[in-house]
C-alpha cells in the first residue's frame, strides 16, 4: 500500500463516486480504477461493492478505512518531524474547541505559548462537541478541548485541565428571586442549547445528580452565547459556564443567582488520538496546557451578583 493508493480510496469513500473522486485526486476515471483494484489485489479482499447507484464499502473496505486515514495522518507527521529536526521547518498543530472556550480560555494561552514555541505552527478550528470528536479521529484535528461528558472512548487519551463552574443567570430586569431548592428551580422555565450538545449534557447533569426531573426547557439555542442573550432579554433562566459570562456580566446584562445545593462544574479536558508515537510539537503543546491552563478565579468573573 502506498500514500497515493490509499488518498484514493478514501476519496472513494467520501464521494461514493468514482467520477467525482477521480476528479479530487487529479486522475482519469480508468487510473482510478487501476489504483483500486491494485490495491485489492494487494490486500486480497474486495474494498468496494459497484452497482449503477454508486460505490459503497464492503466490510473489508470498512476496516481499511480507519487505518488508511492514520497511515496517511503518521505519513505526514513524520514528514513534518524529520524537516523540524533537520532544522527545515517547524511543526503545525491544528487545535479544535468550543467558541466559548476558544474566546475566554484558549486566546490567552495560546499567545503566550507562541512567544515560547515560535517554531510551533498554530491553527484553530471551532465547532460542536460532535464534531471535534470526528475530526479528531480523522485526523483534521491534533487535540480537542472541549468540556467532558464522562464516556470512555478508547480511541482517544483524555487529560483534565481544571474544573470550570457552570452558573444560574437571569436577567437583570426580570426580577428573579434566588431559587430556595432544586425542586423549586425545576419548575421555572429555562433556555438551553439542543439534546445531543455538550451544554445540555451538563445542563441535564447538574438536575440529575439532585434527583430531580430536569426543567421544561422554553427555547434551544444553537450557542451558550444565545442563551445569555436570550436570557437578558426576557424571562427564563440559564445554567452556563461561569467564563462565558464576559461583557454580558461586566455590562450587568445578567446577574448571577445562588445555586441552591453544590454548585455544579464542568471539567475542562483536552483530548487526542492514540498513536504509536505523538508529533513532538503536540508533547509540547499538551505540556504547557497542563501547566499553564488554570481555573478562571471568582475575582476575574467580574458578575454582579442578584441576592
């Protein structure tokens, strides 16, 4: 199996098409073809079921394509480590998150880890928590920081950070009063993001601990930016991370109420792929972000507090 082989079997894959995946990879249909059935000749198995709606994977084809997308991912990596220590060119790590954790956590962070790694080549991508996890294992992504749902997935290595405290807001002309239970707070109505989210999961958490039914929920949002400004705009409350908070606490657009029993939190974790040997310029990144990652501090929240 070479590199080339390989980019085009997942070109396959992802096209399920060989017209259009001829086309991705710069080759006539035929030399597609060719690459292909070399490639089954080599292995011994038929990849890909043909028929006049398309090309799907058979399960021979199936289990290829996972290990395909690593073999390629090491590919590069090891291309990226000889010219590092050659001393040609430095490493690139591709970050995944959140937007919240991105804005209030990452930011910071990552400049002071580029004034200290300059050879270190940084890109950011932000998206969903289901994302992240399916770039991470399709390689588009080095390391994922995201907040933990507490599932074991032995594809990937999993480190926390720190503990991240999740806060009960109203708006400001609401007229909220501070909730004396939890049983109390599951009458009222409240804003959160969709099922599936990793907010929900946490918001969902927090009521489940208790023993107490969750809520009725009144409007999703698609962020937990939304939800502050659906909350500060009418009636409801929100449960979100305290680092969220920002301009919205500091212009005294919500305040913050007591959460009646143990405050909840929510564990910031990073998480990567396991390989056989990990990018030098990762090991360094993860480093630092065990050290230099530390909880947001009440003082630097800067809420105006509803008592």
């Amino acid at each position: 199996m070479n590199p080339r082989q390989l980019k085009t079997f997942l070109a396959v894959i992802r096209h399920e098409n060989l017209t259009r995946a001829a086309a991705e990879v710069n080759l006539a249909q035929s030399s597609l073809s060719d690459q292909i059935q070399a490639l089954e000749e080599e292995l011994g198995a038929e990849l890909f079921l043909r028929s006049r709606q398309g090309v799907v994977p058979t399960p021979a084809g199936a289990v290829l394509e996972a290990y395909a997308e690593e073999i390629l991912a090491l590919n590069d990596e090891a291309k990226a480590a000889v010219s590092a220590a050659a001393g040609s060119a430095g490493q690139s790590i591709t970050l995944g998150t959140l937007e919240t954790i991105a804005a209030e956590r990452l930011a910071p962070w990552l400049s002071l880890f580029r004034k200290k790694n300059p050879r270190v080549g940084l890109k950011l991508k932000v998206n969903g928590s289901g994302e992240l996890l399916a770039q991470l294992q399709h390689g588009s992504i080095d390391v994922a920081f995201t907040f933990d749902r507490e599932q074991q997935d032995e594809r990937f290595l999993t480190r926390r950070i720190c503990s991240e405290p999740l806060v009960l807001i109203a708006g400001r002309d609401a007229q909220a009063r501070p909730p004396e239970s939890l049983t109390a707070l599951s009458t009222v109505p409240f804003v959160a993001t969709e099922t599936g989210c990793v907010y929900r999961h946490l918001f969902d958490t927090a009521f489940a601990e208790a023993n107490i039914a969750a809520p009725s929920i009144v409007t999703e949002a698609d962020s937990i930016a939304t939800i502050i400004r659906l909350v500060a705009s009418g009636p409801g409350y929100g449960l979100v991370p305290r680092l969220a908070l920002g301009p919205a606490a500091t212009r005294g657009d919500v305040v913050e109420l007591p959460w009646p029993g143990k405050p909840p939190a929510a564990s910031l974790v990073m998480m990567w792929r396991r390989r056989h040997v990990q990018p030098p310029a990762l090991t360094i990144l993860l480093q630092s972000a065990s050290e230099e990652l530390s909880p947001l501090r009440s003082a630097d929240a800067r809420l105006r507090h509803a008592g």
